[in-house]
C-alpha cells in the first residue's frame, strides 16, 4: 500500500453503462449459486504456494523498476499462460509504462500486467479486480522487503480467482461481462500504474462497470486479534449504494464475514481511500471497492514474510471476492451510479 497521502482531485468520465440512475433496494443475487461450485478452484495450498514464490527472496523485493520487479511480472504471466487466461489482444500481457512517467522514481521502464477473459453477452462492459505487485525493494542494510501481505496476498488472491472463472469457463459457464485481472507496478512510490492505466485504458473507461482492488488481506491487525473473521470495506458506498448492497449480499448468503466500514468513514484521518489503486478509478467515476486488513506491526518493513500469513482467512476472502465480481459481470443489469 502506498505509504503517503494523495492528492485529491476531481475530474469525472460519465460511465455510459450505468445511465440508468433508478435503485432497487432488492438485491436479486441470481448468479451466484453457480459460482459457489468453483470455490473450490480457490486453494489455501496454490495461494501458499504462489505467495512463497512470489514473496520470496528471489523477487528482491519488486520496487519498480528493478530487476525483481520484472521477474515478479515474469512470473505473473506464466501463471497465466498456465491457466489459459489470454492477454488482452495485442499486449503479451504486459503495458509497458515508460520510465520517464514515474518522475525520477523509477530507474527504468516497467509494465502492468494484464489478463483477461471476454464476456459472452455484453463483452464490451468490463469488471476489473485490481492489485499492485510492486513493493519497496531493498531497505538500507540490503534486506529484502519480501512484501507477503502487502501486496503479495492480494496478488496471489487474483491469479486463483482467475482460476475459479477459468474453471468456469471451461464447464459452459461463460461470464456475460468481460473481466480484467490488472496487477499494477508503482503503487509503493505514488500510485503510478493505476494512473497509468486510467490514462491509457485498454478498455474504455466509459464502459468500466467497477473496480475491485485487493490491497493487503492476508493478515490480522491489533483491532480484530480476538475477532479474526472480518475484511475492511473501503469505498463501496461512495459511488453506488447497489455495489455496496451486492458486497452485503454476498456477504450475508455466503461469506458471512464481519465486514468492518471503520476505514470508509469521510473523517477516517488514515485516508485509506485514497491511498491506494482504486482510488484512479473512483477520480473517473467508476465505482470501486478497496478490500483491506489494516496495517500491523509488519507493514512496510522486511518482517512482512509469507510465513506469518493466516492462509486460511486469505482463501475466504478471496472466494468473497470471487463472488463480489462473479456477480458483478453475470448480472441482468449493470449496476448504477448515484
């Protein structure tokens, strides 16, 4: 998660899919029963596996830039290739962001990773679920930042719910909606490759139906030590009440968290809405959900390591994410913005 706090600003695109500005207070969850066959797709072994990989120390701590960075892309993409989630047309998986865009952050050239599974009813309307694979680097002393919650967890968590949706796919069930699975690169120094991608978009924004951003869910904070079955909501409710009632729902019939809107209050003086990559799609009007476990005693330094993830609680909420988004692009109706 970016450390620094953001500058806010206001700039809008009209989201041409939600111009139907009416709201049903009854959320009509008609999709999911399907998708509850596929959490099974989404492993506590392959995420503890991904994550040991991917938060290791070979990786080198993935500060932009770096070469640890560009193996930790590297590894990204032949997860993909080894599911058969195809790159969007054209790209090989990779944007490629120039060092220049990075304002002297950045020692080179580094790319977002990009995978994607086209809708079958309404491709041209997309759901994205968003993490930033990027992380410090080395700190002063030569050691590795390893980054395993922040943001390795959320990492992880997308390439298995690509798996579930892949699975899916292959039994007939086809998404109505297109999905983006986007790992961003710059996040720790600014934010920079969600802004790039907002700037640059492979899809239109104008037809970006939501994004899902899944920014440290791996561990436990002080807050919730004696109550672990929780998940931070940030942002649901800003943009459009019907994609913080789907988020409820999904909640209620099947994940049965506790989700904690602490974060989410306007006066929260942490300001974690506006500190990592959903907050690029919310300055365009695009509705968002910022999935969260609160900092600890770990957060940003090298101590943050794959072996003190809770795995079990990771898997459960990846697989509410998995529904959140599955329900979001099957849906009848594309949800509103208020």
């Amino acid at each position: 998660m970016f450390k620094y706090l953001c500058v806010l600003t206001t700039f809008f695109s009209i989201n041409s899919c939600k111009i139907n500005k009416e709201f049903s207070q009854n959320i009509e969850l008609n999709t999911v029963s399907i998708a509850e066959k596929y959490l099974t797709e989404i492993s506590e072994e392959e995420l503890k596996e991904n994550l040991y990989v991917f938060a290791s120390d070979t990786m080198q701590g993935r500060a932009t830039g770096t070469e640890g960075q560009r193996k930790a892309a590297n590894f990204l993409k032949n997860e993909y290739k080894k599911m058969n989630v195809l790159s969007p047309s054209g790209l090989n998986y990779y944007q490629n962001i120039p060092k220049s865009f990075f304002n002297n952050r950045s020692e080179e050239d580094a790319t977002n990773v990009l995978a994607y599974i086209k809708g079958k009813e309404l491709p041209d309307e997309l759901v994205i679920i968003s993490a930033h694979y990027d992380h410090l680097g080395l700190d002063e002393d030569g050691q590795v930042n390893n980054g395993a919650d922040d943001d390795g967890s959320g990492t992880v968590a997308i390439l298995q719910i690509a798996k579930a949706f892949k699975k899916a796919i292959d039994d007939g069930y086809e998404p109505k909606r297109s999905i983006l699975f986007l790992h961003v690169v710059g996040e720790e120094i600014g934010l920079y490759g969600s802004r790039y991608y907002v700037e640059n978009p492979i899809f239109p924004l104008s037809e970006t139906v939501a994004d899902l951003n899944i920014d440290m869910i791996g561990r436990i904070d002080d807050s919730h030590s004696e109550t672990p079955n929780y998940l931070y909501i940030i942002g649901s409710d800003r943009l459009s009440n019907e994609l913080h009632q789907i988020n409820e729902s999904i909640n209620n019939n099947y994940s049965k968290l506790n989700l904690d809107y602490t974060f989410n209050k306007k006066n929260d003086p942490n300001r974690f809405y506006y500190r990592s990559d959903h907050y690029n799609f919310a300055k365009n009007n695009i509705p968002v959900i910022f999935y969260f476990n609160g900092t600890h005693d770990d957060y940003h330094r090298v101590t943050d390591t794959a072996d003190k993830i809770n795995y079990s609680l990771l898997k459960k909420r990846t697989e509410h994410i998995f529904m959140t988004a599955w329900e979001l692009a099957n849906r009848k109706e594309c949800i509103v913005l208020d």
